[in-house]
C-alpha cells in the first residue's frame, strides 16, 4: 500500500496557483488598508522583507498615514504581485530639459516605493511598472503636473546577489548617475523614466479618436 501511494505521488502533476494567469491582461486593483491583511495568505516572494511588509502591517500604516496608494494583481483572490506609489522629485546634475527651454535641474516626480511579484507569477512585475506607467500619463499629469517617474532599483550583495536595475533598464528606465560605482554605497541605484513620449503618444490618440468622431 506504501508503494502505491508513493507512485501515485510521483505522477501527480504539481499546480501553481498563478497556473493559467495571463497578467498582461489583468486589471490591477487598489489596495485599501484591509485588504493588505486578507491578501497576504501564501504569498511569496525571494525577498522576504517584501512579504513581511504585508504581514506586520508597514504597507497598511502607510496607505492611512497617505504616504503612499498601493496597487496589487490577483488571480482567484490570490495576490501575485503589489506595487505603491508616491510623490517624490528628481533631482539631475544638469538641466535634462534645457532643449524645451525648462533651465531647472530638479523636477516633479511619481516614486515606485514598493514593487514585489510573487515569485510564481511569472510576468507580474512588468505587468504592475507597465500599468503604473500608463496610469500616471494618462490620469495623474491631468491632475499635478509630473513629468518623470523614480524608483531606487535594490541593490544587493548579500546571498543571493540581488540587482534589480537591470529590469528597470529594460523598461526604458535611466540611471541618476550612470557613472555611479558599483557595487554602490547604498544598497540601491536611483534610476528615472522620462514619461513624455508616453503622454505625447496618449494625447495624439485622444485628438485622433476625436477627430475621427
């Protein structure tokens, strides 16, 4: 009876909860204070600390404080990925916009805070930056102005070796100080996204969409 439910075992087929998931198309949802407990169950992620701000309530003490909104992906109520947002500023060493006549060397910014996928939702990290993208050019720069998007991209040397501003880089992001050592000082490497040609390509299918009305 033994050797027969140890072949059983080996030919089952193991099922992700994510199996099936096609994150490209799925809406993200606002994550209100209460949610961050309920949503938490069996999330996982490589970096653990990003699992303990959801459990021992650092993203719900935010979300009240009005720090920061936070977004999040699930799959049968199953949380795959979050991501939060704030205000910040991006501050350069020269003037970034001085071909549009702007002679400013700091300028109004959204910052991703936190962005952490569950390390079985294959797709959901990009899906959130892509989202967050779009949404602060097209929603947020109708509201304040904001021209760029921030995020300190983690950074660190410890098992395992951990350098996520190589997926930022793929996203179109630029580093503050491209010239920065690395390994760098701090455990991070700020990194920028110019959001222009996102609101410009919006704007023109906004006037096409009119024009063809």
């Amino acid at each position: 009876m033994i050797g027969i439910q140890s072949r059983s075992k080996c030919n089952m087929v193991r099922v992700s909860r994510f199996d099936g998931a096609d994150f490209a198309n799925i809406e993200p949802i606002q994550i209100t204070p209460d949610l961050t407990e309920s949503l938490g169950g069996g999330y996982r992620c490589i970096r653990g600390e990003f699992v303990t701000f959801l459990k021992q309530g650092r993203i719900k003490r935010e979300i009240e404080s009005e720090l920061c909104r936070c977004w999040g992906l699930t799959h049968n109520g199953k949380l795959a990925g979050y991501i939060t947002l704030l205000t910040d500023k991006l501050t350069l060493d020269y003037e970034r916009l001085a071909e549009e006549n702007i002679r400013y060397t700091t300028y109004p910014a959204v910052k991703i805070g936190l962005l952490c996928a569950d390390e079985r939702a294959k797709g959901a990290g990009r899906r959130l930056v892509d989202w967050a993208l779009f949404y602060v050019a097209t929603e947020v720069v109708q509201k304040i102005g904001v021209r760029f998007i921030t995020v300190d991209a983690f950074y660190d040397l410890d098992k395992p070796h951990y350098d996520a501003s190589g997926f930022y880089e793929r996203l179109g992001f630029e580093f503050v100080d491209p010239d920065e050592p690395v390994p760098p000082a701090v455990p991070y490497r700020s990194m920028f996204f110019d959001l222009m040609p996102l609101i410009a390509h919006f704007k023109n299918a906004v006037i096409q969409e009119e024009a063809s009305t």
